[in-house]
C-alpha cells in the first residue's frame, strides 16, 4: 500500500497561509520538508505551484492537481484528479504539500501527517488546514519545543498516523 503523508506547518488555529504564501519561514522546518520530499513524488494545487519562487523543487517528482486544463508549467506534470495524483507516484511514497483545498481533498486519503506546530497565532492568516479528527488520528512521534533564530517562533514536530 503506498503511503500518503501530507506536511504542513500550522499555527494555533490550524492557519497556513495568507494571500497564497506561507505563515512563516522557519530554517529548521524548510531543512526537514526537503529531507522528506527529496526523491519522492510532492502533490499541490496550482496556487502553491506558483507560489514556488524558482519553480519546481529540485530533485521530486512536482505534481499538480488542477481543474485548468490548459496550466502548464517546466517542470511540473498536471492532474485533474486525486487517484491520477496518487497514480504518479511510482515510489510507494507521496507527499501533500498544500494549499488548503489540496489538503481538504487528500486527508481522507492520507495515512500519515506530518506537522509542523507553530506556537503562535497569525491574525492575518486566510487559509487553514483541516480539523485533525482525533479519533481517526493517533500521534506517532513529537518533539519537544525548539526556537527558531531568526523569526524567534517557538515550534514542534508531531506526526499523526491513521
């Protein structure tokens, strides 16, 4: 069975973003997510694919869900649907990294999350991320709190399996 794990960083109310970019940029958080994703198959929506600053990431599989059939971009290979998504992963491994939508479509699917905690609230923040279920989800493994330097953001890691 392939695994399915979405990561995502979320703050005290579950926000994720504003105005189609993330919350925060945490050094440590950005180290680890390409730790995960290098080498595997990465699934976002085409906001988050334009959102990227150099394009597709290096060294993934880039694959976009879109209902625009006409969007394509150098590097990232496009979808319509979640099972063509999860399809595209010739590893046994996927990886959903945003934004909102793609998250509210693939938690049902989703196997493992894996959560960045962010001990702060962002009072400007217009995109959320699903309510995590708890009796569906049972927390794996977690972290204790570290300080990021450079924004002073306290945060923890806590990985969900279904």
């Amino acid at each position: 069975m392939k695994t399915i794990s979405i990561i995502v960083a979320i703050d005290k109310r579950n926000a994720i973003g504003n105005k189609g970019d993330q919350l925060a940029y945490i050094r440590e958080d950005l180290r680890r997510f390409k730790q995960f994703t290098t080498g595997h198959t990465i699934v976002m929506g085409r906001r988050t694919a334009e959102a990227l600053p150099k394009g597709a990431l290096p060294n993934r599989k880039n694959v976009v869900l879109s209902r625009s059939s006409d969007w394509q971009k150098e590097g990232f290979t496009v979808v319509k649907t979640i099972q063509q998504a999860i399809d595209e992963a010739a590893d046994d491994e996927l990886y959903v990294i945003g934004g909102g939508e793609i998250y509210n479509l693939f938690i049902q699917s989703a196997n493992r999350l894996i959560i960045t905690e962010i001990d702060y609230t962002f009072d400007e923040a217009d995109t959320y991320f699903p309510t995590i279920d708890k009796t569906l989800w049972h927390i794996s493994e977690t972290t204790d709190y570290a300080t990021d330097e450079k924004s002073g953001l306290r945060y923890r890691y806590v990985t969900y399996e279904r």
